[in-house]
C-alpha cells in the first residue's frame, strides 16, 4: 500500500510548512488590526438574579 511509505509525504509536508512558515505567514502578520483598541475603560452592567419559582 503506498499511503504507508512516508517519504513522499513527509517531502510534501516539509516543504508546504516551510511555504506557509517563510512566505504566506509573514504576509499575513504585517496587516495592520482593522479595530485598533482603545483606551475606553469596560461598561459594567448591574444585573438582579433571576427569581427562579422552585426555590
């Protein structure tokens, strides 16, 4: 069965890492973030527990 010979996979594998390590994810990493974060301080919401019947 050739799926269990791992030299041409592990060529493929090897090879499409190094593209996606080296090429593709550099290009991805220099976009600039499209929702800068802000300096705003979080809202808090005051919530009241539910008045569950059974209890």
């Amino acid at each position: 069965m050739p799926q269990l010979n791992p030299s041409p996979w592990f060529f493929i594998m090897l090879i499409t890492w190094l593209t996606f390590s080296l090429i593709i994810q550099p290009k991805i990493l220099s976009f600039v973030s499209t929702n800068p974060l802000s300096n705003k301080a979080p809202t808090t919401y005051n919530t009241t527990p539910w008045p569950w019947p059974w209890t």
